[in-house]
C-alpha cells in the first residue's frame, strides 16, 4: 500500500512538474499584451495631443473685405478673394488681372501663375489671392501675390457703373478704382497737333500693337484714355474700334478704372453714338474763336500747297469757308466735289468774312452732295446777303461795265491792274438798277486754264451775262466767280 502510495505521489509531482511552466508562460504573454496596448494607446493619444496642438498653433487664415484691404497700409500682407473680371497677357508665368467683389475692384499685379491656370482664369471665376498691398503713382493693387482657386464658388461679373456725371469730383471718381466703369457721350478731340484722333503710344512714337492713346471732352473737360494692348491687344474689337475713331465722334466706352497720377482708365469697349458736329445755326450762333466741328461737303477747292489747302464746303442746311486746312498732296487729289468731311478748328473773321481758321478734317463715309446754286441777285446791295455768305450762288442778267473809272477794258489783272496774265481777275457788272458791283476770278481757285478765267478775259463791256460761284466776303460781298454764261432771258442783248 505505501509502495503503490509513493508511486502515486511521485506520478502526481511528475505531472505537476510538466504543467507548472506551460502556465508561467502564457502569464507572461498576456501581460505582454495588456503592456503593448496600453502603450500603443499612450502612443496614439500622444500624437492625438501633438495633433492637435499643431492644428491650434497653425495661424487661421483670414480673407479681408475691400474695405479692410484698402485701409492696408503700403507692404503688409493681404489676403483677399474677388472674381476675376479682365486679364492681360500671361508671360514668364506672371499674370495680371482686374478682379471684383460686390463691393469694389481689385488689380493683382504680376501674380504669380502658370500657362494652364492662367486659360483657367475665365471671367467671373473666384480667387482667392495672398500678397502685399502696394500703390504705384496712385494705383492701388496686390503685388508679389499667388493665389488659388475657390472650389465651388459661385460666380461674378460686374456691371459697369456710370461715373459720367463724377468727372470733376476726383474723389468720387477714386472710389471706382479698379472697377469696370461707363463712361456717356463723350466727345473724341484731338490727340496732338496734327488732329490725330489717337496716337500709338501716349507721344505717337509707336506703331501697331502698341498701346492706343486717345483724348475725349466733356463739358469743357478733356481727359485721356488708354487701351492696354496686353489686356486688348490689336486683335480684339475695341483696339479696332479706336482706330477707326474719328474727331467728333461721340462715344460710349467701358473700361477698367486704372489710376496713374489721376484717371487713366484702361478700356475695353467703345461704341460711337452719335456726332458732335454742329449744326449751320449752332456755327452761326459760336463766338468767334472758339473751337467749331461740322460735317459738310466739298463744293471747290483752291491749289495745293506746303500741305495746306482752302475750301468752299457746304451743307443742306449752310456753307463754310475752310482757310488753310492741313491736307496731304495724296488727300488733296481725294477732295472731289461732292465729298462729304468732318472738319475741325476755330471759328474767326477776316475783313467780314467768317471761316475756319487752323483746320484739320477727316473723310467721312456717306452719299455724295452738290449744292445747287442759290440765285441772289435780287439781295444785292441789301442786308440780307450777307445770310448767303460762302454758298454757291448764282447772279442773273448782270451787265458788264467797265472794270475801272476811266478804263475802256472789261476786266483787269488784279484789283488794281498791277498784275498780270495768271494772277486773279477783276471786273465789274451792274444790275437792272444800274448799281455797280465788283467781282473776282480767284486765280487759286479758278486758273488761267480754266473756262470762267478765259471767259472773263474775252467779255465785252455792255454784254448781259449770268455768273455762278461762291459769295466770298471781303469787306462787303465779294463773289468768287466759277462760272458765266451769256444770259439765258428773253429780253437784254447777251454777250
């Protein structure tokens, strides 16, 4: 019993001896796990800390309002986000753009940008655009900036706001800067002495594709306005539009409000509304020099020369004497009777004669217009006359006197004989009162070579003639004669 009891003891410690260790080990795992996650959570929890300590350290990115933006101070940092409304050319991965809020413009400067993100700049396109405010001769914009595109953001394009009536308030008008602006019945003027109505660069010293400067008035004020050639090159409507432009237009134009040392709006569309020319009365009614504009037709024309030349034109609704209009030999030979032209200058008086002093014109497209002469000869010697004063005219019946007191020729070389073959031709007739009148052959206008200066040198003192021509003054009338005819009546000898 003992011997079978001890044999039973030493199984039983056996058995427990094997056990024993299989047990200390799978202790030691399990410890082993719970330490290894406690010390992965401790892990995360730690980055979550870290996390979230950077994310609260990381400056809060802040979008300015416009007026926040322009009470930036020169070189501080600004970041704001507008739409874009006009771009100029993309070029060394830099842009410029004009863009707007619904509170005001914004012009971004050599912004840094790419080919493909710059074709991505689509009008009305949101940005969001990082950099330093900056002012350069008065313009304020964002400099040295990079952007980004606002993902899913809605889209702008601004209306132009009509800043016609704010041309003498600078103030109002720097309100607009940047902003896509309308400007209403503008005058096109001259841009330089020559009457140009624009000049490829502001002083003319360019050539197709530079910049287009060109000068408007309103209401006694002139201003000059650009096109940009990198933000509408010669390829688009408006640079097209202003150089088709003409002295007198009056114009409609949309452009961006760029500011250089004062307005020099940068525009994008222009649209001719109407004339400035003036009408025959409005002529009549103008102060001597004072600047006048009409639209008329070529009736004569005297000799070229020195690139100058001196117009009889005239209207349905009156004439005008054009003296010593700047004119090209090549333009001269255009100025055909009947042309239609928009001229230029200055009202003045010369020993009672009204004309256009200091003239430039431009051809104008339209119908041809002659003037039919207006018969007078019943106003001579009366004060009514005068309100034919340089059309065409026509003088009936007129009988041919002796060209001075004392002289048995009909006509004479100069006023007072003292000239020769060539210059102008004097000579006189009288009425069917017997009242004396002094007319000329204009050698300028009307040569030796020509029918009415030979018919003049072949009249015979006592003949009845009829003469056409201009009802030039010279302290008192003193036609231009273009023309005679023996007189067409049934009743007085002829020539």
């Amino acid at each position: 019993m003992k011997k079978w009891f001890a044999i039973a003891l030493a199984c039983l410690m056996c058995v427990l001896s094997a056990c024993t260790p299989a047990n200390n080990n799978s202790s030691q795992t399990d410890a082993s796990k719970t330490e290894s996650k406690a010390d992965s959570k401790a892990d995360e929890s730690s980055k979550a800390v870290e996390s979230s300590a950077e994310e609260s350290s990381a400056p809060e990115v802040v979008v300015m309002t416009y007026a926040e933006y322009m009470a930036a101070a020169d070189d501080t940092p600004v970041v704001v986000e507008a739409y874009v409304q006009g771009k100029q050319s993309w070029w060394e991965n830099k842009a410029t753009v004009y863009a707007a809020d619904k509170d005001g413009g914004y012009l971004f400067y050599n912004m840094a940008c790419t080919e493909e993100e710059f074709g991505k700049l689509t009008e009305g396109v949101k940005i969001r655009v990082t950099g330093f405010r900056a002012t350069w001769s008065g313009e304020p914009e964002v400099a040295e900036g990079t952007f980004e595109f606002v993902e899913g953001g809605d889209t702008y394009v601004a209306e132009p706001v009509d800043v016609t009536e704010d041309w003498r308030n600078s103030d109002a008008l720097f309100t607009r800067v940047n902003q896509k602006v309308l400007y209403k019945g503008l005058t096109v003027i001259p841009s330089n002495d020559d009457g140009a109505a624009f000049l490829y660069n502001y002083d003319g010293s360019g050539s197709r594709g530079s910049d287009l400067y060109f000068n408007v008035a309103i209401e006694n004020a002139s201003y000059s306005f650009t096109v940009e050639s990198y933000l509408c090159g010669p390829d688009s409507e408006v640079y097209q539009a202003v150089e088709n432009l003409k002295v007198g237009d009056v114009i409609d134009a949309v452009g961006f409000m760029y500011w250089y040392e004062g307005m020099n709006p940068h525009i994008t569309s222009v649209e001719v509304v109407g004339s400035a020319a003036m009408s025959a009365e409005e002529y009549n009614a103008a102060d001597t020099d004072t600047q006048v504009i009409i639209d008329t037709y070529v009736q004569a024309k005297q000799s070229w020369w020195e690139n100058k030349v001196t117009l009889y034109t005239q209207n349905e609704e009156g004439a005008f004497f054009i003296y010593n209009c700047a004119c090209s030999e090549e333009d001269y030979e255009k100025l055909t009777e009947g042309t239609k032209i928009r001229v230029y200058g200055y009202k003045s008086e010369w020993s009672g004669e009204v004309e256009i002093v200091d003239p430039k014109f431009v051809f104008l497209e339209g119908e041809p217009y002659v003037a039919e002469p207006v018969d007078v000869t019943e106003f001579l010697g009366t004060e009514e006359l005068i309100d034919y004063m340089n059309m065409k005219v026509t003088f009936g019946h007129m009988k041919v006197e002796t060209c001075a007191e004392g002289s048995d020729a009909a006509f004479m070389y100069n006023y007072d004989g003292s000239g020769s073959r060539g210059n102008d031709l004097y000579f006189r007739v009288s009425d069917a009162e017997g009242n004396i009148y002094s007319f000329t052959v204009e050698s300028y206008l009307c040569g030796e070579d020509t029918e009415v200066y030979q018919a003049v040198e072949a009249l015979e003192v006592g003949s009845y003639i009829d003469l056409d021509g201009f009802l030039y003054w010279y302290e008192g009338p003193n036609p231009h004669i273009t023309s005679i005819a023996p007189f067409a009546g049934d009743d007085g000898p002829a020539i």
